[in-house]
C-alpha cells in the first residue's frame, strides 16, 4: 500500500513539476517516510499528510517564479525541522519515563 502511496506521489509531482530532480524527490519522499515511521508519529494517512504539504510547499515555490535549488531548500528545511521536533518529543519522553522511576 506504501509503495503505491508513493508511486501515485511520485507521479504527480513529475507531471506537476517537471523542473524537479527526480532524486530530489526521491530523497524527500524517502525522507518523509523514515521521519514519521522511525518516530512512529505518524500512520499511513499522516505520512500521506506530510506528503501532500510538501507537495504543496514545492508546488507554490515554483509557481511563484522561485528557483529549482531554493524550493528544494524550503522542502529539505521542513523535513528538518520536522525532524528536530520529533527527537526534541522523543527525548522529553524519555526524561519524563526517567522521572517517574
């Protein structure tokens, strides 16, 4: 089911976005996945989520006149921060399991 999630996603942005490296979004699909599987934060519906918001945020760059290397700037930026959060939560839980014992 992931893989056709992915290939769907892969698809659209091909024929939305010509201007994008293949293995730019490769990379950022890959990405995306080991995020939210690796923090469990997200199931299939989150993960497909995450991918439509960076659908998007690539989309609207490069409909606004922005360059190839900064809408991927933006994207990998968001995966970033995406992940800095998730190890921040992580580590909080475990501080807060630590406390408790």
């Amino acid at each position: 089911m992931a893989d056709e999630f992915y290939r769907k996603f892969g698809d659209k942005c091909r024929l939305r976005r010509e201007a994008l490296r293949e293995a730019d979004l490769e990379r950022c699909r890959l990405e995306a996945h080991a995020l939210a599987g690796e923090a469990g934060l997200l199931d299939l519906a989150g993960i497909s989520a995450l991918a439509s918001s960076i659908e998007r945020l690539a989309g609207h760059g490069l409909e606004a006149g922005e360059a190839e290397d900064a809408v991927l700037d933006r994207v990998r930026g968001l995966l970033d921060r995406l992940l800095v959060s998730a190890i921040r939560a992580a580590e909080a839980g475990d501080e807060g399991g630590e406390a408790s014992t």
